[in-house]
C-alpha cells in the first residue's frame, strides 16, 4: 500500500477542510494516480518477469492454419510465433495450396492442423498414409461436433478445447485424443504499462449470442449506469440497445490488439460463454454441454484486468475464483459483485494481478503447444 502522507497539498488547496469538495477531489485524484502507477507497475514486472523457456526440438512441423480470417486468424498468428521458437523447422501452408505437394517437398515430421474443417479429407488421408504424423486443433467444441466427428479418425492425434468432446471423439474410434485449451499469446494480449487512453469502468466485448441478450437484458439499465461499454455483432438484438448509443457498438469485430488495449483500459471485463445449444449458429445436435473455459478467459486476464465470468465446471482447473478470477451464477450475483469491486479498489486489483501471473506462468501458447508436442513426441 502507498503511504499518501507524505505528499503536500498544493498551494491552491491548503486551507480547505478536509471533507470540503475541492480538497476531496485533489486527494482523490491523488490516490486514483498511485492506485494506477502501482498497477501498471506490477503489471510490467510480471509479465517481464523471466521465465525458464520450452525446449526446442529438433524436429519440422507443417502447420496448415484455418485459412477463415477473423476471428481465427489471430490464433493463427500466436501459433506460428510460437513454433517458430520451439521447432528447427517450420513450414505454413497458404491458403489452398496442396497439402500432399507440400508435404511430399518437406517431409515434416508432423503436420499440424487447426481447425480443419475446410480441409479436404483426402488431403489428410494422403499425407498420414505417408507416414507423416497429422494432428488437428479444433476451435469450437461443442458447438460443432456435427462436423467434427466424422473428421476426428482421420487424424493420429486430436486436441479440443472442450473436456466433455474427449470421450465423444473417442467413441468415434478416434485413439489419440487430449484435453487442449486455447491460451493467451503475449503478442498480442499483455496490459499496457502506461496509463491507458481507454478508461471504462466495465467492458464487454463478444457477439450477441441470445443466451448472453437474455441474461444481461433484465440488469442492463443497471450495469449502463455504472458504465458498461459493449463492443461486439449482432447488439441491435437488445430492444434497449438504441437508448445507449455512447456506450454499445453494434457491428464491430475488434482486432486482437484493440481488444487489448480495451481490457487492460478497463476495470473489470466481463466473459459470458456462449451457449451450446443456440440452434440458430451452432451445430451440436447431440446437445454435447460445454464446461470448458473459453479463450477470451485467458486473453482478459492476460491484460491485467479482474474478470468477471459465468461460473463453468472447470474454469477451476486454471484459475482459483475469488483469487486469481472472479465468478457468477446469476444476473444479482454479478451486480452485486460489480458493485463490489468498482468500490474496493485492492480487493479487485489484487485478484487481476494474480491472474495475470497465474496466465504468464501457466496459460501462454508456450505452454500449450509443448504440452501438445510432448503427447505426440514425448
């Protein structure tokens, strides 16, 4: 904690009784600038903090991205800076090219793909009857699996970001099958360690998906009120939304590095999943359920911002709630926790900035892709 005691007033104030507004509005100013110095302060000594690298393999990966722009381009874009540093060899199929051409030039020792679903199958059949290993990170589970079984047993290893997918695939005859989230890319996701030009108390920024409509509808005169700003597609869906034309974007998918700036701007940044049983969008007729965190949980906190996320089953496999996260389980429960930390300033940055350590230690795309090439290559 700062001690403010030793600071003086300034001249145009001195005089003024404590409780008199002008002197209340100085030391109020006063303690909102170290409040940010000390968090952006701490934000930069954790996250250049130096930490013991992944190890480099010796070994050649053909990396065939999803090839759909946004918003998978920037997972993309983390995945290749990644490998670049932990593979000797690293070749990125372009968009349409032959796969077995390809593969035929190089002989990777594994060919990874994400997504996959554009992908033609034979393509993949081909290069595995080469005896090339093929592996396939998928995206969107659960929201997908009408697609993605029948792709999963052409592959010799599958990684989803969904736990509850693991024993569908396998079922499906698929042998080699791992629990694989998504992650933060600190290319892309850090806090800024100046003060931000964006200053929001609260910020939301996702699609307009009905499950998330229907749950902020009856709060969101509320939560406008303490200072909501939503960025995101689809938003003319909330009948309220034309009466808070300053603080709701509609039609606007930001980039990775906007998103940033938005969530380490922000005081607490909210994350509702998106439901696994829209039936307008999704495609999982076998009703898979999602407990899965998704990978703006480890973006958001990435940023040095407290979070504030809808309670799923194993978001507790990687951060601690009440420590390092913050959870709800109901429209009251997060006005109430809104309320909460927009008023107990230590309370919420205390929580961000342990997430923020927990991400950098555990939740980078480093420590992702050598958990994956550890399951393939030992």
């Amino acid at each position: 904690m700062f001690n403010l005691e030793g600071i003086k007033t300034p001249a145009p104030y001195r005089g003024y009784e404590i409780n008199d507004p002008r002197r209340t509005g100085w030391d109020a100013g006063l303690r909102d600038g170290f409040d940010e110095g000390y968090m952006r302060g701490r934000a930069n000594v954790i996250v250049n903090t130096p930490r013991p690298p992944a190890p480099i393999r010796q070994i050649k990966v053909m990396y065939v991205g999803s090839g759909k722009g946004l918003p998978y381009s920037p997972i993309d874009e983390a995945v290749i800076a990644t490998l670049q540093t932990m593979v000797t060899e690293l070749t990125i199929a372009e968009r349409g090219q032959s796969l077995l051409e390809l593969a035929a030039s190089t002989y990777p020792d594994l060919m990874l793909v994400l997504d996959g679903i554009e992908i033609p199958l034979e393509q993949i059949d081909a290069v595995r009857a080469m005896g090339i290993r093929t592996a396939v990170w998928l995206t969107d589970d659960p929201y997908y699996t009408d697609v993605t079984v029948p792709m999963v047993t052409h592959y010799d290893y599958v990684f989803t970001l969904e736990r509850n997918c693991i024993d569908l695939y396998r079922a499906q005859g698929a042998s080699n099958v791992f629990y694989l989230p998504f992650a933060a890319h600190p290319g892309h996701f850090r806090p800024t360690f100046t003060q931000s030009p964006i200053r929001r108390d609260l910020s939301f920024i996702g699609s307009a998906y009905w499950n998330r409509v229907n749950f902020l509808q009856p709060i969101i005169g509320n939560l406008m009120n303490k200072g909501l700003h939503i960025n995101g597609i689809w938003w003319e869906r909330l009948p309220e939304y034309g009466a808070y034309p300053g603080q709701i974007e509609i039609g606007k998918w930001m980039g990775p590095t906007e998103t940033a700036e938005v969530y380490s701007g922000t005081k607490i940044t909210l994350n509702i999943h998106r439901s696994p049983y829209d039936e307008l969008v999704n495609q999982n007729q076998s009703g898979i359920t999602a407990v899965s965190p998704n990978p703006r949980t480890f973006e958001i906190s990435a940023c040095g911002t407290l979070q504030l996320v809808d309670a799923r089953e194993d978001l507790a496999s990687f951060y601690i709630p009440g420590q390092e996260i913050e959870t709800f389980n109901s429209p009251e429960e997060l006005l109430d926790k809104v309320d909460f930390y927009l008023t107990h300033e230590q309370e919420r940055r205390d929580i961000a900035l342990r997430g923020l350590e927990r991400t950098f230690r555990e939740h980078t795309y480093e420590n992702r892709i050598n958990e994956l090439l550890s399951h393939i290559f030992g």
